[in-house]
C-alpha cells in the first residue's frame, strides 16, 4: 500500500483537518507532509498503516511504541512530561 492510502488509516481527531493531521494507532501526531521525515510529526507507512517514525518498528513487529502524544505534544512513553503541571507553554 502506499502513503496516501497508509495515511487513509490513520485516526481522524476531531477538530482537526484529516487532511492535514491524524494519529498512528499508538496515539502519536503525525502531520500528512511529514511522511518519510524523521521529524517530531514524521511518519512511514508499515503494513499499509500510519506510524510516528519511532513507532514504525513497533507497528511492524507488534513490540512496544515508543512515542504517544500527551494533548497537542507528542511523548516518549514512560518518560515523565516535564510540562504536565504547567499552564503556559
């Protein structure tokens, strides 16, 4: 499968433009331009689904993710968010 329809099964998040931005099924941003990046939003098709760059090998071999999003921020997972408490960014 390629990217356009890899990027066709990534989660649609309400309030924002699915053509623009989705989530891999980890629940990591990725933004649509970004495929092939690795950047904080890229992303690479595996297995004909969406995955954050760092999740690909996850999304491929069914192992742990390593990158999930904490509101609008994409996180390490099991990484304490140094901003959790704070009010302005």
């Amino acid at each position: 499968m390629d990217a356009d329809g890899a990027w066709e099964r990534g989660k649609v998040v309400e309030d924002y433009d699915p053509a623009i931005i989705r989530k891999d099924g980890f629940g990591a941003w990725i933004y649509r331009d970004h495929h092939g990046w690795q950047s904080h939003f890229g992303w690479t098709a595996c297995g004909g689904r969406p995955f954050q760059w760092m999740n690909a090998d996850a999304g491929r071999d069914g192992g742990p993710c390593e990158i999930t999003s904490n509101g609008r921020r994409n996180v390490p997972v099991g990484v304490p968010d140094p901003y959790k408490d704070r009010t302005e960014y």
